[in-house]
C-alpha cells in the first residue's frame, strides 16, 4: 500500500515542534538560572556587606541610607587591622593548626576507607555501622571527658588535643572514602594480585591515585574546619600567643570593642584563604562528593 501525501508528516508542522521544544527548553534555563542567581545574590550580601565595610571610614559603615558601595575608598583598615590584631601571628597558628589535620585526617581516613571498602574480614559491615553510628553524638557532649582526659595528660594549652585526634580517623571521612572506593571493580585488585602486587601496594599504586577525588575532597573539608574552629581552640589553648584567627579576632573584640573597619578588614582577610582554595578546587571536590553513595 502507497503511503499518500497526507500520512506523512508535515516539515512545516516538524519545524514548529522543534521551535516550541526548544524554546520551552530555554525558557526552563532562564528560569532555573535566574533563581540561582537570586538566591546566590542574597547568599552574598553578607559577605558583600563586609568587604564594603572593611573599606570604609568607620563613620560611614552605619550611616543612612546604606550603601553598598562606599562613597570615600579607604585601605587604611587593612594595615592597621594586620598590626592591632597581631594578624600575622594568629594567621601562622591557623595555617599550622589546619595544615596538620588536614594531613592527619586524609592519612587516616584513607587507610580506614580502603580497609572497608576493598578487603574482606569478619565483622566488617558491622564494625562500619557502628564507626558511622558514632556520627550521631554531638562533638559538644563529649568535651568535658575529653578535657579531663587531655587536662590529666598534659595536653592542655597546646595544639596536641587539636592535631592528634586527627590521626584517628572521622565517621563521615571514613564514609565519603568507602563510598567512592566501593565505586572501582573488584577487578582491579584480582589484576593486581595476579601481578605480584601485595595490598599496600594495590593501595598505594591503585586505589589511591584512582581516590584522588575523594582525598582532595577530604582535604577541603578538614582544612576549612581548622581554618574557621572557634570552639576548640577556645577550650584548649590558654597562652594568646597560640591563638588562631577565629579565637583571636574575638579576643580583639572583647578587649577593645566594636572597631568594625578594622574587624570587617581582618574578617575580609580570614574569609579570602578559603574562598580561593574552593574555587581553585571546586571541580574534584563537587566530583568527590558525587561520587559517594553511588553503591553500597
């Protein structure tokens, strides 16, 4: 049978659909990234907000109405902020302090995850949910054992009760590194072995540079928890001299009051370390984290 004229469809009435589609598909972006960048707009005010403060004279930070972008540019509260606040000081304490458990914490976790994830042993999955268990009890309830303990063994009034617990691993590290290694096919490993290649091997030479994802990943998080901990450093340390950035630009506060260039200023500069670590490494820490979870 000869399909007429009729049956068949139109180039006209295709062309018609395809503009609609694509214009209902476009219409769809527009939408999705103009309420992204609404919502990240009013995300940014505060941040904003304290970058114009920081280069303003004091008498105009709170004047009315607001403004946003400072009639009189002044740098002034830069300097005198690095020298009335002992920035350089609490700036080298933060960087040792976040520095170190963020080695600590991607050695340890990585050991841990790899011996979850890639080796069989008995009890393993029982074991992983009571490490993840753990997650459950805040860090604030166990800090009065926790300086009783580290008061009784000398510890206080230095980075040891900071750095060292690092060393033993994190619940939710401990996860995020399973999670992602669980995603490489056993196949790996049986290649290896057949090879010659002991575990630390296939740990080292495999496993881990196929991680680096999840490692970079691991490395932000802790880096930023030591970059912005105020608590910790507050309950532990005593001498002002080991002070990081978060505990020292509340001890200016509390001694001298509310200078808010100056404050804007050394928070501008506490703030900018972090921004550029994660836009430097955004693209493998969004992968890190997209990663986890895909099997279990």
């Amino acid at each position: 049978m000869t399909a007429t004229t009729g049956d068949l469809p139109q180039p006209t009435t295709i062309r018609s659909g395809s503009i609609k589609a694509r214009t209902e598909l476009l219409l769809q972006q527009l939408g999705a990234h103009a309420t992204l960048i609404f919502f990240g707009i009013i995300f940014m005010l505060p941040f904003l907000w304290m970058v114009s403060s920081s280069l303003k004279p004091t008498a105009d930070i709170f004047q009315i109405p607001v403004r946003l972008i400072p009639e009189t540019v002044t740098l002034e509260n830069y300097p005198e902020a690095i020298r009335a606040i002992h920035f350089l000081r609490y700036l080298g304490n933060t960087f040792y302090y976040a520095a170190f458990i963020m080695v600590a914490a991607v050695v340890s976790n990585v050991f841990i995850g790899y011996g979850f994830a890639r080796i069989d042993w008995p009890g393993r999955d029982i074991v992983f949910i009571l490490v993840i268990s753990t997650m459950m009890l805040p860090h604030q309830v166990r800090f009065i054992p926790l300086f009783i303990t580290y008061s009784r063994i000398g510890w206080l009034d230095s980075f040891n009760p900071l750095i060292i617990p690092a060393f033993f691993g994190n619940a939710f590290f401990v996860f995020l590194v399973r999670q992602f290694m669980l995603t490489f096919p056993k196949d790996l490993d049986d290649a290896a072995r057949v090879d010659g290649a002991n575990e630390l091997m296939i740990f080292w030479r495999i496993v881990t540079p196929l991680s680096k994802p999840a490692i970079i990943t691991i490395a932000i998080f802790e880096f930023m928890h030591g970059w912005h901990d105020f608590i910790g450093p507050l309950v532990y340390l005593r001498n002002p001299d080991l002070y990081t950035l978060s505990v020292g630009l509340r001890l200016y506060f509390t001694q001298h009051g509310a200078e808010w260039g100056l404050l804007m200023a050394a928070s501008t500069l506490f703030t900018l370390p972090m921004i550029v670590v994660f836009f430097f490494a955004q693209r493998t820490f969004i992968e890190g984290i997209s990663f986890t979870g895909v099997k279990g």
